[in-house]
C-alpha cells in the first residue's frame, strides 16, 4: 500500500471503503492513510453521455451530461410507432407516431371502428 496506489485509486472513483476492502484494512485506516499522506484527490467518473453518448470524465458521480449544451438537449429515446411498429427515435415524450401519415392512417383506423360499432348498434 503506497501513497501513489491511494492516489491512483481514488482518481479512478474507488471510495475510501472499497480501497479499504482492496488492502483488507477499514474504511477508517484508509482514511487516516490519506489525511496523513496528505493524499487528497477528488474522485473522477467515467460516464457516457447521455445526449451525444461520447465518454467523459466527471467528479460529479450522478453527471450523465458531458457539457451544458448536452444537459440542455433532452436525450433522445427509441421508441416504437403505434401505427407501423417502426422503432424510431424521438426528444418528445407524447410521440407515439413515428410520422403524421402514421398518425392519420390510426385515427382514420380508429375512426372507422367507432362507425362500425354504432352501425352494430343500430341494427
Ligand atoms: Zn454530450
Ligand atoms: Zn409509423
């Protein structure tokens, strides 16, 4: 157990715990290994970001933008067209047509169902 391992440890995202299960010591021991080394690194993160998926390097461990401009952008999700089926990709949360032909074609479906109920109706 080096200071320089620590060191490396801790930039790498380890926690003072799991360096301590790494050497087998406490949590505590690591700890005041570091206070008296004077080993004081702020832990780093790799994450991908969410919006444009590229890697990046945060000492925020809930970050899951790379940039502000990233965190602005709402992450697109796939979703599926409930028309056609099609997967598609989209910002909106309400959008459940991949396009507005699809969107006609359901509610002209729709619209067609409700005339034959009532035609069974009326008979
Ligand atoms: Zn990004
Ligand atoms: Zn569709």
């Amino acid at each position: 157990m080096t200071v320089e391992e620590v060191k490396r440890l801790r930039e790498q995202g380890y926690t003072f715990a799991a360096i301590g299960k790494y050497y087998g010591i406490s949590r505590q021991a690591v700890w005041e290994f570091c206070k008296k080394n004077k080993v004081k690194v702020v832990p780093r993160f790799k994450r991908f970001c969410q919006t444009c998926a590229k890697p990046f390097i945060t000492t925020v461990h809930n970050k899951v933008f790379c940039c502000r401009e990233c965190a602005m952008k709402k992450p697109k999700t796939f979703k599926m067209c409930f028309e056609c089926n099609k997967l598609m990709i989209t910002r909106k949360e309400n959008q459940i047509y991949c396009s507005a032909k699809c969107r006609r074609r359901n509610e002209q479906k729709w619209y067609r169902w409700v005339k034959k109920e009532r035609a069974k109706d009326e008979r």
